[in-house]
C-alpha cells in the first residue's frame, strides 16, 4: 500500500499525502526511540529503488524525500542520549549499490525536454544524505 501510494502516477497530492504520513509515523517512533518501524521502511524502500525503466515509478520525488528524512530520523546521532543506540544498516553496501545505480543510470534529461531526471537527483541527493548521517 505503500508503494502504490508513494509512487501513485494519477495525483501528486496522494504522493504528498502519503509521503507526509509515514515521516509522521517515523519521527514519532523515532522520538520514542522505537526504531523497528523506520528501519522496516527504509529497507522496503530500499528495495524498491525506482528506476528508469519502470515508467510508473518515474515521479519519485515524494519517494526519495521519504527515505532521506527516515534515514536521517533514524541515524543521525543523537549526542545528549549515549545510552541510545541507534540501530544499523549497512551503510557501506548501501553506498556501493547507490554508486552502481547511479553510474549506470540513463540519464532522461535533455536539452529540449524542460523535465528534470528524478531518479538520477534522488540518487545524488540521497548518497548527500547517507554520507552527512555517516561521514
């Protein structure tokens, strides 16, 4: 569920919607230190990467601004709580898949078409995030 309303094709306020729900629901289990949930969803959206080639999948911003902010609400260091420990994901995998991703993805900018490339911003954008989370 989801997925289909994160990457709903029809309506950008759906994608919106959806998008603002679930980092809702992830910054609250965050603040309890309830981790379980946001490392669920960021490993489902994990492996759900979107790609060029799955033209539904195309409009993917609300997709990747989901998974940065659940990254960053469930790993960046919480420094006044050294009790708290953060749980992990293998960040340096992740990085070499998000590199792979990204050098062998085709580009759908040009220089006629005024639509920006989604997936190849996602991709740079959410490498940005990982590296600030875990320099």
């Amino acid at each position: 569920m989801l997925l289909r309303g994160i990457y709903c094709p029809h309506s950008g306020n759906v994608r919106r919607y959806f998008n603002h729900s679930f980092y809702l629901l992830g910054k609250t289990a965050a603040q309890k230190q309830e981790n379980q949930f946001n490392v669920y969803m960021i490993e489902l959206l994990l492996k759900n990467l979107p790609e060029a080639e799955n033209k539904l999948r195309f409009d993917c911003n609300e997709y990747f601004i989901l998974l940065r902010k659940l990254i960053k609400e469930t790993f960046a260091e919480r420094i006044a709580e050294d009790e708290y420990q953060a749980p992990e994901l293998d960040f340096s995998n992740l990085l070499t898949v998000l590199v792979d991703k990204l050098c062998t993805h085709s580009s759908t900018e040009t220089r006629y078409l005024p639509k920006n490339d989604q997936i190849l911003i996602g991709y740079m954008q959410l490498l940005n995030e990982i590296i600030t989370v875990r320099p």
